[in-house]
C-alpha cells in the first residue's frame, strides 16, 4: 500500500512502497519538533517577502495558514501519518491543501538538509535552557542543605575506606561544584548551537537572493553558519549535548550511589521517605531505594544515546545523508532521561533525612584522626615521613589493644615519641580534625561558610 503522492514524483515512475514509507517514516518521533518547525517556516516566509522572492501577500497567507496548523496541532485536529514522512513534509503538505499552490512556494531556497537542522537547534537550545534552570535547583537545593547541615560531621571516604571527617555540607557542595561544570558546560554548548544554518539548503547555498541575516535576527540566532557543506553535515552540537547530558547523569548516579549505600542498615546515615521509596512484593520488611537505583540505571542509557551519535557520524561521507535522521531518537531520549532525572532527584533530596549521630559515630571509628597525628609531629617539626610512620604504629597499637585513638592516655602517646603533649587530646577529635583545614577548599566550618557564601553569589552568576 502506498499513499499519495511525493514531492519528487516528477523523476519517479513508480509510486514508493508501502513498506519503504513505513521504514523511511521519522514523523512518529520527530513530530515533537511542530512548533520549531512552524517558527522557522514563519521567519523564512518572511524573509522570502522581504527579499520579493515571494509576495508580501504570499507571505502572508502562508504566515498565518502555519499558524492555523499550530494551533490544529496542539489541539490535537492534525493527525500525522508514515507517508507524511517527516515533520517538514507534513506541515507542507497541509499547507498545500490549505493554501494550494502558493504553499508550494515556501520551500523555495530551502531544503530539508537545512530544514531540519534548524529545527533541531531552536529545540535544544530551548532545553538547554530547561535543563540549566533545572541544574540550578538543584544547586538551590543542594546549598540550603549545605547551610542546614553545617554541624553534621561525617567520615569522608577514599577507596571506600574511612579516610578522614569532613562536613556534611562540604560532600553536599562538592556535588554542587560538578553540577556547576555541567552548567557552564550546557551554555558553551549553547553558545556553538546557537547559529543559524538555513540558508545552507541542500549543501551549496541557493542561487536565490536570501538575506540570511534577517532570518537569523527574526529567529534570535547571533550568527549565521559559515560554510553551508558544514551546515547540513554537522551534528556536533547533538554529540556535545549528550556528553555533556551524561556527565550530569554520571554526577546525579554517584550521588545516587552514595545514597543507595546510606540508606542501609550498614549505614545508616539516611533515611529516604515512604514517598520516594519503593516496597518489595515478598519481603515485608524492605523499603527500597529505587528512584536513586533508577536514576543510577538511566545513566547506561544516556551513555548509549552518545554511543548511537558518535557512531552514526563516524563514517559518513560528506555531506547530508539520511543516516542523520538516526540522531532524533538519541538526543529526544537523552534530554527526556535527563530533565526527568533531575526533576525528581531535586524532590527527592527533599525526602532525605540525614542521620548526623549515625555519621559522628562513624567518623569517631576507623581511626579516621590518624593523619592529625601525623600533621601534629609536623608542626613539631618532624619530617612527615617520619610523622606517618609513628601515627601509624600508633594505629597498628590500637588494633592489638582494641582501642580507639582517643582512649589513649599521654602516657601512651609517649611510649611513641616523647614530644607528644597534651594538647594531642585537642587534635584528634572529628571536630577538631575537621576545623583545623582552615584553607580554601578545605572542610572546616569557616572555610565551608565561606564557600557557601560564594557559592550563593555563583550560581546567580550563571
Ligand atoms: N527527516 C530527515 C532527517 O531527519 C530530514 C531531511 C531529509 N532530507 C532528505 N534529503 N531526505 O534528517
């Protein structure tokens, strides 16, 4: 079965195949691309009048015919079928039966290659726009559970082994400087996304006198493309998107993992609300961290997506080729995984409960102080080596003897290094140990405060 006829019928004999309509077909995906597409037609109908390509009258019967579709489309009258192909052909084709053959004059100086690049830009560059503002609270988010936890000592973690306490809210801003990256990633992004490629049509331009200015000022792009082969072959700015979509997933993934693993019972430092929690069908007791494990999963996912881009362009000639309509799929994907990651991530922090007598307790174990001694001896003079060698027989004494570093006596210090004085009490505390890194970027109170303060002023900036 084949349905009616083809733009470029005038070279075919046959009518295209049933099956080759269905497997050519893009328009169950790339319909979500109406409005872009409608917005670009509009700008360059316009222009078209504006160079006397096309009538003023012209112009204007096919501006407000495309904005009768969109208002059809969203309404839910305009049904699109496989033979209608892809998004372009398919509002054309109304057009055309709206309008008849004045329609037929839009598409002059314009071909689906630059077509479809244009409507692939105005769309990312609009979520990039959702997705940094969703980014950015989740810093929100992230810095008013910085200022809320700035009490709550917890063992920070290399090798996944207690290393040394830190604060909570310093782990919490760590994050909120890679979200910080992420930002300033999506806008260099934006910044390359953001030129205007019609006028690039097929590949080589058009012998038609367009003003390629004017359609990039009615459509807010800041520059026009400068090489119309490299206009309709490029996908870059897709590659780049995704990769910079998947740093922020592999980000929100980590901070998932961390969240799976303290919730627990081992853990214990969190405790995840009822509402973002799931239960098991069997085992009544379990309240399982899913969202987080979701979000941990759907970061495969959007990797894949970046796989798929790179791949699809990695052989292709110059310039067009219809392997390029593979690229929708991927980007949709990845920027649906992301922005509902981030949207529910953002809520769900605010169904977390920190367990700060958990963490205390924890980073008191594991002789997580160890490194104070040693930095104590230093400032005593002691080359460190020598320092971590003591601290850590003190370390390998505790282990024989069964105590902690902070039930040793003076006495005991001593036997170690006769240097060693009371005030050794004072530096080996969570507390202490945390305080004493007094240095930017470092954990202590005033240090992580000062961070906060410009962290605040930071994300204003962005
Ligand atoms: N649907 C196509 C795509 O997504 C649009 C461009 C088609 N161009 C062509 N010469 N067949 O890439």
């Amino acid at each position: 079965m084949t349905t009616g006829k083809k733009p470029w019928s005038g070279r075919f004999q046959k009518s295209t195949a049933g099956n080759v309509e269905k497997f050519t077909s893009s328009i169950h995906y790339d319909r979500r691309l109406y409005s872009y597409d409608i917005e670009g037609s509009i700008a360059h109908a316009t222009m078209l009048a504006g160079q006397n390509i096309i009538s003023q009258k012209e112009a204007k019967k096919i501006v407000s015919t495309l904005k009768d579709i969109l208002k059809d489309i969203e309404k839910g009258k305009l049904k699109f079928m496989a033979a209608d192909e892809d998004i372009h052909m398919a509002i054309e084709k109304e057009l055309i039966k709206r309008i008849g053959e004045t329609g037929g004059k839009l598409h002059s100086a314009r071909s689906r290659n630059d077509q479809i690049v244009l409507d692939v830009r105005l769309y990312l560059r609009a979520e990039i726009k959702k997705i940094t503002a969703l980014t950015t609270s989740l810093q929100l988010r992230l810095l008013e559970m910085a200022k809320r936890e700035i009490k709550t000592i917890m063992p920070g973690y290399t090798h996944m082994q207690k290393a040394q306490p830190v604060l909570l809210s310093h782990y919490f801003l760590a994050f909120g400087e890679m979200f910080s990256r992420d930002i300033q990633r999506l806008k260099d992004c934006l910044g390359r996304l953001n030129v205007l490629p019609l006028g690039a049509a097929a590949l080589a331009g058009t012998g038609l006198p367009i003003d390629r200015n004017r359609t990039a000022k009615l459509l807010y792009f800041p520059e026009v493309s400068k090489n119309s082969m490299d206009t309709v072959a490029d996908r870059d700015f897709i590659a780049e998107f995704i990769f910079a979509a998947s740093l922020i997933m592999m980000h929100l993934s980590r901070f998932c993992e961390d969240l799976v693993l303290w919730s627990s019972d081992e853990f214990g430092f969190v405790e995840i609300s009822d509402a973002y929690t799931t239960g098991s069908s069997i085992m009544p007791q379990k309240k399982n961290p899913d969202v987080a494990e979701l979000i941990r999963g759907k970061t495969g996912r959007v990797y894949g997506d970046l796989i798929a881009i790179m791949t699809i362009l990695k052989g292709l000639p110059m310039t067009y080729n219809r392997d390029l309509q593979e690229d929708k799929e991927p980007l949709f994907d990845a920027v649906d995984t992301v922005e509902s990651c981030l949207a529910i991530f953002t809520e769900m922090l605010k169904h977390c409960e920190f367990n700060a007598a958990k963490m205390i307790m924890a980073a008191k174990g594991g002789f997580s102080t160890a490194t104070d001694i040693a930095e104590y001896l230093v400032g005593k003079g002691m080359p460190f080596r020598r320092a971590h060698e003591i601290a850590g027989k003190i370390v390998s004494y505790c282990l024989k003897n069964e105590k902690g570093l902070d039930n040793l006596t003076l006495k005991e210090f001593q036997t170690f290094y006769r240097g060693f004085a009371d005030d050794i009490k004072n530096i080996i505390t969570p507390d202490k140990a945390v305080n004493s890194r007094k240095h930017a970027g470092g954990t202590a109170t005033e240090a992580v405060l000062k961070r906060i303060k410009d962290f605040e002023k930071d994300i204003r900036k962005i």
